[in-house]
C-alpha cells in the first residue's frame, strides 16, 4: 500500500483552498448576469432539455461543463473587459478543481488525489464583425494538472472524467474552428479542432441543435467518464480533453429532428495525444460517426424528451495485449426524459432519467459493451432554486483479452450546491465493487469535492 507524503498533499490543498478563494472574491465583486439570465436573452426559447423557457433560474450544470458544452462558462471575462453582447466578441471560460479521497480498496486506499482545470474560450460572431453571414470563429485554451485519480482506484471506466490518460499536467490549444450556418440554419458545418462529444453521444445536452447558447442546465451533474463519453467509445472517440481535427455536418430540417455526421483525425486510437497537437495529422487513422436524433414534448405539461442512435468507424491497424485488428466499428443509444415537472409553465424544477447503451465489435479496446441509467432532481430543496442532485448506475463489459475483470459497476450520487453568481461546489460518493483493472482488487469507495466557477 502507498500513501500520499504529507509535503506535496499541503501544498496541492493549500493551492486548491487558495483558487476557490480567489474566484469566490471574484465573484463577489463582479459577479455579472447569471448564466440562466443571460441564457433568456441569448438562448432560443427551449433549454438544454427541450422545455419552454420561463424562469431559468431552476437547474443544474454538468459535472464538466468543458466536456459537454459549446462554448463554457457565462462571458464574464469578455463583460469585465468590455466586450458587451451586441459586440460580436464572446470571452468566458471555467475552472473546476476537485479533491478525492478512496477510503478503502482499489490499488492505493486511503489515499488523496486533487486536479485543476482551466479552460478560457473566445468565439467571434463573424456576421457582426466582418458581415460574413452565419459564420463563427472559436479558439480555447485548457490547462490542466492533475493525478491518477482513476488509477488509484484501479477503475477502467473512470470514476473522474475530470483526470485523463497522460500527461497529468498539460496545456493545449483544445479548440480552433470555424462555424457557418446555411439555409436558415437548416445546415450546420464546424471545421477544425474541436471535441465531437459536444455534437455526439451528449445525454447531457440531448437537444445538440440549440445554438451555442449561455444556458448550461444539463440533464446530470454525475462526474464518472461514462456521462461523458460512452465507455465503448474509449480510446477511439476524440473529447475532453484530445480535441481532434475534423468536420461535423449538422442537418436540422425541422426543430425536434437531426442528422450529424462526422469525420475526425483518429490517432487517439493509436496511443496519439491528440489534444497536445497544434496540426491535424492525415495517415488513414480517422475516426468518423453518425446520429440521428429526435425530440418531443410528453404529456399534458410537456414533459421533454429525447432519443438518438449512432453508429461510428475507427480505420487503421488497432494493437493492443498482442493483438491486432483492422479499424473497429460500433453502435450506441441514448435517451432523457422529464418524469415530473413540479411547477409546469412556471420554472424547471422537477425529476429526469436518462440512459444510455454502447457495443463494438474490437478486440483490442477497453469496453465492448456498456449500459447506464441515472435519475436527476433540479430546485427541489425549498430555497435552493439552482442546486440539483442524482445519482447513477455504469456498468461496463470489460475486454478480457486485456487482463480486466469480465465487468465493472459504478454507482455515484451526489449534491451540487449553487454557491454564489455562478460558482457550484459538489460533494460525490461513488462506490465500484468490482474495480475492473485486476480481478484481484477489493470494492473502492471515494468521495469527490469539485468546485466549479463560471465566468
């Protein structure tokens, strides 16, 4: 068994204590428009759920709104500097930091791990600026620096998607693309550096065609990877955070339907940093997927829900424990639904599920099959309109050929608690009976503290 030394736990939890300071400050002093009111006068009149917009204040944010969100954060930065919303120039960004502490099993029990992430973005509305019609630019920066909090816990899936393969520490143009809107919107093209889980296989955001929007609300504020990114899609899918080069063409012809496709650089698939990369590559590793989506309203108080299947290709020469296999290909599934609405017409607050499915026919990934399911509560505490709280199931099936147990579970739940202006702190319990990297690894059970400021 090892321990973390005293020194270096210090100085990470006096560095950690002394950030969320410094942004609480900030946010005293000039915390701006909420991000929900800025979402009533930039957003279109639905949510990241489908529902009529009325009073927006009710909701939560993703567990890493980097991962899941278009553009992140509210503008703070940009209003602070003058950039007002009618300016064409957008400049926000976030920064989470947690704190995990595995109180028994996994590889390293009773053990400490924190991580810090800072992601600053800029977009420009190129129609304001350069009157170019329906055309947008976007370039963001992310830093991290952080711990192998998964592998402490010997946990496959990951039970942090803050923390993810190496290098720990980091920084890395994570965007650079290119927006053009065409035919009233209908048609939607993005080039350049991007993450495709804003587009793809996002439960949290199931609506993938409202406009990058200020409205953050997402359908869970769970932390594990598989909320994320679709186990089944590990280690071929570009994200947070390798970002890859690519393409993705959006169809919308009506509101509640879409077809996206897309093609990216797929060297991720080949142990390849993508993220660390400031030039695409072209070597036949590319990764290319496919979803078609579709949105209604249940029921007498409209009650949101989605549904969206995808399929995805990797191409190129995929080794792994020995073994060698031509490309991968798969097939996944996801789905929200608003189960109860507390105040309809009124505000947000109320109970959604979610659930989401993965197969793929490789020998050489992590997963081969995955199956999730989670409940969320939005404002339900009286007096506390923004915080949530939910919980989750992921089970994954895990490849054998890689020394892994035959499965993996994880079961999480947490509570995430609106702070002030737009900063969140959630506490999270997750617990891993069978941690999948070695059949020889006893139940892992850790708590997470991640703060999360907006701005």
């Amino acid at each position: 068994m090892t321990s973390t030394r005293p020194s270096p736990l210090f100085h990470r939890a006096r560095s950690f204590a002394l950030t969320v300071c410094m942004w609480l400050l900030l946010a005293m002093v000039a915390p701006g428009a909420p991000a929900a009111e800025e979402a009533r006068d930039a957003a279109p009149a639905a949510d990241a759920q489908g529902v009529s917009v009325f009073d927006n204040t009710t909701g939560g944010i993703s567990g890493n709104p980097g991962a899941t969100n278009f553009l992140t954060g509210t503008g703070l930065l940009g209003r602070l500097l003058g950039f007002g919303k009618e300016s064409g120039v957008r400049l926000g960004g976030l920064w989470i930091g947690d704190a995990n502490y595995l109180f028994a099993g996994g590889k390293d029990s009773q053990t400490w791990s924190f991580n810090s992430l800072l992601l600053i973005d800029l977009a420009l509305d190129l129609e304001k600026l350069l009157r170019i019609p329906g055309a947008q630019f976007g370039v963001a920066f992310l830093q991290f620096n952080g711990q192998a909090t998964n592998d402490q816990a010997g946990v496959v899936a990951g039970y942090n998607s803050l923390t993810g393969p190496p290098p720990l520490v980091r920084s890395e143009l994570y965007e650079l693309w290119w927006r053009q809107r065409l035919f009233d919107d209908k048609l939607i093209l993005r080039i350049g550096k991007t993450s495709p889980t804003y587009d793809f296989n996002n439960v949290l955001r199931p609506l993938a065609l409202t406009d990058e929007s200020y409205f953050i609300p997402a359908v869970s504020g769970l932390i594990y990877t598989p909320i994320f990114i679709n186990p089944t899609l590990l280690g071929v899918m570009p994200g947070y955070y390798n970002s890859a080069y690519g393409i993705t063409a959006t169809v919308a012809p009506i509101s509640n339907f879409y077809v996206s496709y897309g093609v990216y650089d797929g060297n991720i698939a080949r142990g390849e940093q993508t993220g660390l990369n400031v030039t695409p590559q072209f070597n036949g590793y590319y990764f290319m997927i496919g979803e078609v989506g579709y949105a209604w309203q249940l029921g007498a108080d409209k009650m949101p829900g989605t549904l969206a299947v995808g399929a995805w290709g990797q191409t190129g020469s995929l080794t792994a424990a020995g073994i060698t296999e031509d490309g991968a290909k798969g097939f996944y599934a996801f789905g929200s639904q608003r189960l109860w609405t507390r105040h309809p017409g009124i505000d947000n607050s109320g109970i959604s599920g979610f659930f989401q499915f993965g197969i793929n026919d490789s020998d050489t990934m992590l997963v081969n099959k995955y199956f999730g399911i989670g409940l969320t509560g939005f404002g339900l505490v009286p007096g506390r309109p923004k915080d949530s709280m939910g919980a989750g199931v992921a089970v994954s099936w895990l490849n054998e050929n890689l020394g892994f147990r035959s499965s993996e579970v994880m079961l999480a739940a947490y509570y995430q608690a609106h702070v002030w202006g737009d900063i969140y702190v959630q506490p999270t319990v997750t617990h891993v009976p069978n941690p999948g990297q070695s059949r020889h690894l006893s139940p892992a059970t850790a708590i997470t503290l991640r703060a999360t400021v907006l701005f």
